[in-house]
C-alpha cells in the first residue's frame, strides 16, 4: 500500500531474480503502513517489534544494516544495485554456524526438520513460513507480491530440532489478527476489511529458517528450503 515500496519491491525482485538462494534469504513482511494491508499477520507485527520499524519500506540485512526509504517504480534499478552491493559485500564471511532444513506439507500441516551444527550462545532460531507469490493490486500498483511472510516459531536449538506449521490454526490467527485491526483502526472512520489475505496457498509454500544473536540482532546464518 505504500508509494515507495514499489521501487524497493521491484528491486527485491531483482535480487530474487539474480541471486542464488543459498547465498540470500529474503523475507518480506507487510505491515499497515500508511494504509491497512490484508497481507499482515501476526509474525509481520513480532518482527516489526524486534527492528523497531515505523515506516515502509525498511529493509534490514543481516538484523543489522538498516535501509529507510524506496521509490518509484523508475528507481527500481538504483535500489536493486544498493541492495545487492550490500549482500554482495557479505558474501566471503564465514558463518556463524552451519544449518540444514527439511519440509513437507502433509495432511494441512507443515513439519520442518532442520539441523545447525553447533551450539551458539545467546542466539534464538527463528523458522518461518513464506508464500512464494500472492496476488492483491493495493494502492501503489504492485499486483503480485513475493515471499511473503505467513507464519514464524522461535525456536530454542538447544531443545527441539523439529516445529510444525498449522495451516488451518495459522489462518484462523491471522483472520482474528485483521478482525482485531477493523475494531482498534482509526485513522479511516469505521475501517472494513475490503479483502483479507489470511488464507494460505497448499502450493509454492517455503520456509526459512535464521539464527540470531538476540543481544545484537546479527543473522549468523540463514537457509530456506521449499516444502515438499
């Protein structure tokens, strides 16, 4: 819904487009700013929480470096090219430790299997559940929206290796979550939903998974895999 995530939007795409996945993860989260977005969920709001952001589009690279600001859909290319020399200038790190995933969707529900082979202190593993495209034309334009945020577990790898996605149970949180949002907006007298995108796509399902330094917010790694 915002003017200038266009530029940065398209520019995401790029990356997509041109950099190989087990080089980048990319995430997308949609909140409601300026306007209300149907894409928004619960996991949106908890990690808007932990960047502290207040404004779109905000693009956060390895939980650290921290871009305020897109543009027009002219701008695209100069975004794409600032993006890409920041993930460009991360390539030869070496990790902070090694990760494997697994997923598969049977029954409505997703199991992630997944594997790091270290322990890190003071680090959380967040695993998250991505759509890879959804269709909605907001005000900026955009009709096709890619690797969307749907869902996201906090894990502890000292304790579990395995989390499941409840699709039916992710759906009902995210229509309660919009439901929520129609009773407490103000800012468009007696605000209703015109369409909500809480319903989650069977096909094209991914899911990602991060390890962060909870104190500093550094990703020491990242993985997705697509669900099986």
């Amino acid at each position: 819904e915002c003017p200038p995530c266009v530029g940065a939007d398209l520019g995401f795409d790029g990356l997509i487009e041109s950099v190989p996945a087990r080089y980048v993860t990319i995430l997308e989260y949609h909140l409601p700013i300026p306007r209300p977005d149907p894409m928004m969920n619960p996991a949106t709001k908890k990690r808007q929480d932990v960047y502290g952001v207040n404004s779109t589009p905000t693009v956060v690279i390895d939980g650290t470096e921290k871009m305020i600001g897109g543009g027009s859909r002219g701008m695209a290319e100069s975004k794409f090219k600032q993006y890409k020399e920041q993930i460009q200038a991360r390539l030869t790190e070496t990790p902070g430790a090694a990760l494997k995933l697994r997923a598969a969707l049977s029954g409505g529900i997703v199991k992630v299997d997944f594997e790091i082979d270290k322990p890190v202190p003071g680090a959380e593993l967040n695993v998250v559940l991505v759509q890879g495209e959804q269709e909605y034309k907001g005000a900026n334009g955009l009709a096709f929206h890619k690797l969307v945020v749907r869902d996201l577990a906090v894990i502890d790898p000292a304790v579990t290796k395995t989390t499941t996605f409840d699709l039916a149970a992710s759906e009902k949180a995210t229509d309660a979550y919009l439901s929520e949002f129609e009773k407490t907006y103000t800012r468009v007298p007696n605000f209703k939903w015109s369409v909500r995108h809480n319903a989650i796509a069977r096909k094209g399902l991914k899911v990602a998974m991060f390890v962060q330094d909870k104190a500093t917010k550094k990703v020491l790694n990242s993985i997705s895999a697509d669900v099986q």
